[in-house]
C-alpha cells in the first residue's frame, strides 16, 4: 500500500494531501529513512512524523483498503 494512502486510512493524518505535502517536504520517514508518497508500506515497517512541532513513531501492524474509525487505531502502534 502507498504511504500517503496508509496514513489517510489509519487516520495518522486528516487527509491525503496533506499526507503527501507531508512526503514532499521530508517530514515521513519509513525506517529512518525520508519516504515518498508512493513508497510502499509493508508489516512491521516503523514511520516516523514530524508535524507541527510534535514527533511521532508508529509501527505498521495491519495494512487495509477501508477502515472504519474504530478499526484504524489497530492499524498501527504508538512506539514510545
């Protein structure tokens, strides 16, 4: 699955777009190191975000099409 496509379903970011301005300008990172947009996004990668002054790590647990709001928590792992 495409990186900016898993963020929006995970709901790690709002939107798609945002998710790829995100890519575009260096703020993702897959394994440490800066991802594209179209990356691709496999179980147990770890990505990491830098928005709005806040860094986050997540660890890729599960990859869908379509989740629902309660099923997107479990798409991934807050690491610390």
């Amino acid at each position: 699955m495409r990186l900016d496509k898993y963020l929006k379903v995970s709901r790690l970011i709002k939107r798609r777009t945002v998710a790829n301005e995100a890519c575009d300008t260096g703020r993702v990172t897959i394994n440490g190191k800066v991802a594209k947009p179209s990356t691709e996004v496999k179980l147990g990668d770890v990505i990491g975000l830098r928005l709005g002054g806040k860094e986050i790590q997540a660890e890729v647990l599960s990859l869908s099409e379509h989740a629902l709001k309660a099923d997107a928590a479990g798409m991934f792992r807050l690491l610390p």
